[in-house]
C-alpha cells in the first residue's frame, strides 16, 4: 500500500467523505431562513460579516428540493439565521407543514435570538412541531451579553431572559448557546450559574469569539450608520483583534473553570454543558454528535440560503464554502462532487493529517475545520491544537477527581492513553494487595530473551499475571529495570502498582522499542489526586537532573477491568526518550535517570492538602478596555 493511500485513510477516520449510498448518517442541513437579516445587530455577528443580501425567504418548495437531493439519508434540519423569527408566523408555519410530511426529517432545531419569542409563535411550535427543540442565544448575565444589542446601540438581555421565562412558563425546554468573550472571562462559575437560573434551560453550549483575525467593522447598507455599526467600529482596530476576541488559551481556562462548577454545583444532574461533555465521551470511547469531536465534519454539515445558495458548513468563510444551486442539484452525487471539486473543503480536510500522528485524536477528533483553516492561514494552528489539548486533560483530570478541581489545572500530566490496557479482575487484584490471607492463584512467569517477563515469556504485548507484594514471587515477576520505581511506589508511597516494564530495545525484531515505565491504580479519587500532584512535583524536581537524552512524564490514562467491564483511572510515570536520541543513547542512560527518579520519588509523598508544581496562571491578560453600552 503506498504512503497516499495510507494518509488519505487515516484522514478518513477524523474527517469522513459524503457517501451517497449511506442511509445511516444523517447530514445537518442549516437553513437560513431569511439570510444573514435580523432584527439585532450584535457586534460580533459572523453571519453579516459575509454581507451577503438579505430579505428574501426560504419556503417549503425548496424544503422538498433537500428532501429530494438526500433521498435515502436522515435529515437533521436547524432553522436559523440571522434571526429565522424574521420570516413570519404565516412562512414559518408553511415550512414546519412541509418538514412534517418529509418522512427523511428527523429532527427539526431552532437557533433564535429570543426577542421575538411569545405565545403565539410558541402555539404555533406545540401545533405543527412539537418536538422542535429551541435554542437561545445568551452569553450568560447582562455583563456578559454587552456585545449583543438592537440597532440603537441598547442591550437586548431583558427581552431574551424573558424569552427563557415564558419557555418556562410553557413547560418547553430550551439549550443556550453562549459566546466566550474578554466580557466573561473570570467569570465561568457566575455564568453558569446565572444561566442555570432559567428553569427551561437544560443545556449550555460555550462557544469561543475566535475572531484575532476581523479588522474591520460590517458595512452598512443605509445612508446613516446605525448606533451599533458604530459601537461596532469603536472596538475593532485594523491592526489586532477586536475586542470582542479571545485566544484559544483564554476558551481553555474558561470551560475547565466552567466545568469544574458545572460538577461541583451539581448542575450536571439537570443540564448538559459543552464541549464538555461530548470530551467526556470521547475519552470515555463513545461517540458524540457535535461534529468538533466527531468524523462526520463539514462534508455533513450543509448551508441554505434563501436564493437556493447549498454550501457547507455556515462558518466556513463565503462565498469560498458554496458548494451549488439546489434547483440546479440532481442527487448526493452532484453533491460530493461538488465537494470534491471544493478547493476550501479540501484544504480543511488536508489539516487532518497533521491529526493522524497526534495522541489526541481519538479524544480531540479534530476540533473544527473552520477555525482551523483560519488559524492556519494565520500561523495559529499550534495555538488551537495546544488548547484542545488541554480541554482533553483537563477534562480528563476531573473525570478522575471530580472533588479536587485543581488537578484541572495541571500542565504537566497529560492524558496518555494505553492501548490495550486492561486487568483480569481490577477489584480481586485490590482485595488481595490488602489482605495477606486471601489465597493467591498459581502464576506464570517466563522470562524471555529480550528481558520481558510475562505467561510467555515473548516480546511485545502479552498477558501477564496480576502479583501484589505479598505473592511469593512478587519480587521476580518485576523486571530489574524497573524495580526502583516500583519499590519506591509501593514502600515509600504506599501505592498499588498495577503494571511496570524496564525498557526493551528489541534488537533484531521489527517491534518498535518501548521505554521504561510504572503504572499506579489508586485505591480512590482522593488518592488519586494526591497521587496525581505528587507525580507532578516529581517530574519538575527531578527534570534538570535527568541525562539529556530522557524525559520523565506523567500521564493519566484508564484501565478496563476484563471481569466487570468497568473502567478506573490510573497514572502512568515513564521515563522515556527525548525526542531526537537515539534509542542506543538512551538505553546507556537509563539507569543513570531510574536512579535520579527513585531519589525524587523518595523526596516526595502524596498528601491531599498539597497541591501540584504547576505554575496556574490567571484567565490570561485581557486587550484593551471594550467600549460597551
């Protein structure tokens, strides 16, 4: 198999291609009922930066175009804008008609900016789509929302807070959408909460103002510049961000902060929080919908214009994302086609290679190609990887200390994943590491010529039996490497260890060589984390020590336990190579480095009241002042 042919699969498993003959996958189709027209103007409105011409409408005619063009496949239809109230009761109830009577309609979303929203347009909802789910656009308290605003430059948060009352009141329940912006860094707990506040709502999605490359402010169409257009252009400068702009560091600390109260203050038991939680599914190894986390990306995620304009996905800069006309469309076909043809689409999808060697791309799964194409055109790209990153370990560490939120702020153990990793029966193993009574089964030891010791004695992945300090053979089941490590864990730490390798070069063989390693299975969560930022003052005492061709690190990682099914976390310490050295280098050092580790070790011990070496930074320092209302 040739090197294209292996890139362009491993690229396939991040970013999937439209298969016209799939009738599982659904597709989203984005319908902008009345273009990028709204009756707010908010500052940071991406849709009218494309100052693409409003007014028109779309109907049910064209409705039965898509319906037509993704025959066979599920449709999930989001009915947005601008803002879609704008069409009018008597236009949106002929398409709501028409979306019920299309078989392929699975699920009909509405995205509003609320200040429309009342009884009548909610009756109109419960008769012709019931099960149309709703959501609202509020960035958290009214600090927060100061970049949304009517064309007179005034805030439009008491209209939409009342929005989310009457849904209350109606019993209907809604999600928010939030933007992050400098109005509420700092801020995440008080955000959340005050969002929490509204009886109706029941999820949040944060999403970040990546905006460091707008410079200028949206034209405007009438001879007199409305108040918001110029408050507008009093926070953008033609040579940084606008105001409203934040880095991908800042969207970090915000949605760990956000979710470290999102657990804290119990409001997980009532609302859904992302992009949390589909990070907590990925490193759970299930799938999410939310296409920042999923394969399914922009060739599944389609865009409407009321002058029959299909693209992609809404924010992929136009007109580069349009993809053709729907009267003009034939079938799927014409469609991935089209996207084949799309020079935008193809440069998006030619960033997920850089994913295809990543450690994270099982969790991360990509991020978004939109805001990738744009921080790469910018040099950025390091930026937003390192932050999704972070979520990913952040998120990671309070899955497995949900009561010490701190650990979500260390920087230095890292989600790890091993693969296979997995135990017989991770609570019989426990049981008797405590209990010296407890009978012990019959084991296999075979140690081979490559220094492995496991039931085979062969090198690579192979199983071995499970040995806690008081099995008679406990001291030989550990290679010799690696017993430093394990005595100073399990002696002086009084931790479990559950695995440790010394380190093969596998000389003569294909296998790729392994560094040496030990791995932790605390008894609890308040172990673990004491554990965990042990292991992190660890690896800063003990880094300027280390030979200059090994590294110490420490990562989080999960182990299956064969018997229940169930997952624990556990902590992995390795001493591995620096990237550059040779494996002949490093091998000569690595006992030079186990000894200088053992030491730190030695130095150190878990205790729940210290907290991690990890310098924590505030939110990050904010720009210039905005000029608000």
């Amino acid at each position: 198999m040739d090197h294209a042919t292996t890139r362009d699969e491993k690229i396939e498993r991040m970013y999937r291609s439209l298969v016209p003959e799939d009738s599982t996958n659904a597709v989203s189709v984005i319908m902008k009922l009345r273009g990028e027209t709204c009756d707010i103007d908010c500052l940071y409105c991406y849709e009218k930066r494309k100052e693409a011409p409003g007014g028109a409408r779309i109907g049910p005619g064209q409705v039965r175009d898509l319906a037509r063009i993704f025959h066979g496949r599920p449709l999930a239809v989001e009915l947005h804008g601008g803002e879609p109230l704008t069409v009018g009761r008597e236009q949106m109830a002929d398409i709501l008609t028409e979306l019920a009577r299309q078989p392929s309609v699975v699920r009909v979303n509405l995205q509003t900016n609320g200040v429309l929203l009342d009884d009548a347009w909610l009756d109109l909802f419960d008769e012709l789509c019931p099960g149309i789910r709703i959501g609202v656009s509020l960035d958290g308290d009214a600090r927060g929302n100061a970049w949304r605003v009517g064309y007179d430059g005034e805030p439009v948060y008491p209209r939409v807070a009342a929005a989310l009352r009457l849904l209350a009141e109606r019993g209907r329940r809604a999600g928010v959408i939030a933007a992050v912006t400098p109005a509420v860094l700092g801020r995440a707990e008080a955000v959340l909460d005050h969002i929490a506040g509204f009886g109706s709502v029941d999820s949040v999605s944060f999403v970040p103002c990546f905006d460091s490359a707008v410079r200028r402010g949206t034209a405007s169409a009438g001879r007199r510049t409305a108040a918001s257009r110029l408050l507008q252009q009093a926070n953008v400068a033609g040579d940084k961000a606008p105001n409203w702009a934040i880095r991908p560091s800042e969207y970090a600390d915000f949605v760990l902060a956000a979710a470290a109260h999102w657990i804290s203050a119990g409001h997980f038991s009532r609302l859904k929080l992302e992009p949390v939680v589909s990070a907590i599914r990925r490193l759970k190894g299930l799938d999410t919908g939310f296409c920042h986390f999923s394969d399914l990306k922009c060739d599944h995620v389609f865009t409407l214009y009321p002058d029959g304009r299909l693209g992609s996905c809404d924010e992929l800069p136009w007109p580069q994302a349009r993809l053709t006309l729907l009267h003009e469309t034939r079938d799927q076909h014409a469609v991935a086609g089209a996207q084949r043809s799309s020079r935008l689409l193809q440069q998006g999808r030619s960033l997920m290679e850089r994913c295809t060697t990543c450690d994270y791309r099982d969790t991360c799964g990509g991020g978004c190609v939109a805001t990738r194409w744009r921080y790469d055109l910018a040099g950025g790209q390091d930026a937003y990887c390192d932050h999704r990153m972070r979520l990913v370990d952040g998120i990671a560490a309070l899955l497995a200390q949900p009561s010490a939120p701190r650990g979500a702020r260390c920087r230095t153990l890292r989600w790890r994943p091993r693969r296979p990793n997995s135990m017989a029966d991770v609570e019989g193993f426990l049981a008797r590491w405590h209990d010296p009574r407890m009978p012990r089964p019959d084991v296999r030891l075979r140690v081979g010529e490559h220094g492995n010791i496991n039931t085979a004695g062969l090198p690579g992945v192979h199983e071995a039996d499970d040995l806690d300090p008081h099995h008679p053979l406990w001291e030989q089941a550990i290679e010799p490497g690696a017993k430093p490590l394990v005595a100073a864990c399990t002696r002086q730490w009084g931790c479990v260890t559950y695995d440790s390798c010394a380190g093969h070069a596998y000389e003569g063989t294909t296998l790729a060589p392994v560094p040496r390693r030990v791995g932790l299975l605390p008894r609890d969560r308040h172990e673990y984390a004491a554990v965990a930022a042990a292991l992190c003052r660890v690896v800063h005492a003990v880094t300027p020590l280390l030979p200059p061709t090994v590294e110490a690190v420490a990562g989080r990682a999960d182990l299956t336990c064969e018997k229940s099914g169930r997952t624990v976390p556990v902590l992995d310490l390795v001493l591995r190579p620096v990237p550059g050295t040779s494996m002949d280098r490093y091998f000569a050092e690595l006992d030079a480095a186990t000894a200088s580790l053992a030491e730190a070790l030695a130095a150190e011990s878990p205790d729940a009241d210290e907290p991690c070496a990890c310098v924590t930074s505030p939110g990050g320092s904010r720009r210039a002042t905005a000029v608000v209302p």
